[in-house]
C-alpha cells in the first residue's frame, strides 16, 4: 500500500513538473519524459499486473495535462511495458542494458505517436524541422537522464520493499 502511494505521488508530482515547470527548461524544442523513464525503471522490479497498471496510470495522468488525444501517451507506456516484460524473461540478469534499450525504443515511439495524434487532431506537423528541433533534443534528454532516473527507483524499490522477520513471531 505504501509503495503504491509513493509511485502515485511521484507520478503526479512529476506530471505537474512536466507540464509547468519543464516546458522552460528545454533543449531547443525537447523535453524529457520522467514519465516514461520512472514507469519503464519501476517495472523492471514489478509484476506484469502491476507494471501494466502504472504503465496505464501514469499515461492517463500525462494525457490529461497535455493537448494531445486522450490515449497518445498510454499507448508507447503500455507496449514498452509489454516489451521489457518480454525481454525481461528472455534476458534475465541484464536489466539495466534493457531499461536503456527499452527507453531509447519506447522515447522514440511515444514522440511518433505524439506527432501522428497531433497531425490526426489538425495541428501541422512539419517533419525535418520537427526530428530536428524536437525528437532530437527529446532523445539526447531521456538517454541523459536515464541513468539518474533508473537509480532513483532503484533506491525507492529497495525502500519499500517489504521486509521478511526472520524472529519468531509472536
């Protein structure tokens, strides 16, 4: 219960960080999403229900304070989630070199996503301009910041973790 809390705040706290704050601390036009980095580090610790679930939670509380359709930023969260949990079984053991390879694809995918849901709605996509001055300068945030992230939700992991007694109980 106590791990489900901390996640759900981090989340919001970090929603509202990308939607106020970061918009003015950006790299040309890109900017990083913690959302994605923080749901892709915690489930490599999850279980497939409850890495689906802040996969979808975290994309709807993303949806919610931004333009784009209803769905755009579910969508990547959820297939990375199912990608890294299938890897995850495949290559036991490598979970850091999968948190990045699973970030730099699912970073690329929710920027695709992002561009064609815009077009879909009416706003104009120019496509050199926009790979240049933001799906670039996205991708250069989330590798820059993946590490930091990854070791965040490492150490919250082991904070919450619960605790096995080895005494007797009462």
């Amino acid at each position: 219960m106590v791990r489900s809390a901390l996640l759900l705040l981090l989340l919001i706290v970090l929603v509202a960080l990308q939607s106020s704050v970061f918009p003015y601390i950006r790299f040309f036009s890109g900017q990083p999403n913690l959302i994605l980095l923080v749901v892709v580090a915690w489930a490599l610790d999850a279980d497939w229900r409850e890495a689906f679930t802040w996969a979808f939670v975290g994309g709807l509380l993303q949806d919610l304070m931004s333009i784009a359709p209803l769905g755009t930023s579910i969508l990547p969260l959820v297939l990375a989630i199912f990608a890294l949990k299938l890897l995850d079984q495949q290559f036991e053991g490598l979970s850091i070199l999968l948190y990045f390879v699973v970030v730099v694809a699912a970073s690329l995918l929710a920027q695709v996503v992002l561009f064609v849901g815009l077009g879909l709605v009416g706003y104009p996509i120019d496509l050199i301009p926009t790979i240049r001055y933001f799906l670039l300068p996205t991708m250069a945030y989330q590798i820059a910041l993946a590490l930091p992230v990854y070791l965040l939700v490492r150490w919250l992991h082991q904070l919450t973790r619960p605790r096995r007694s080895y005494g007797l109980s009462p």
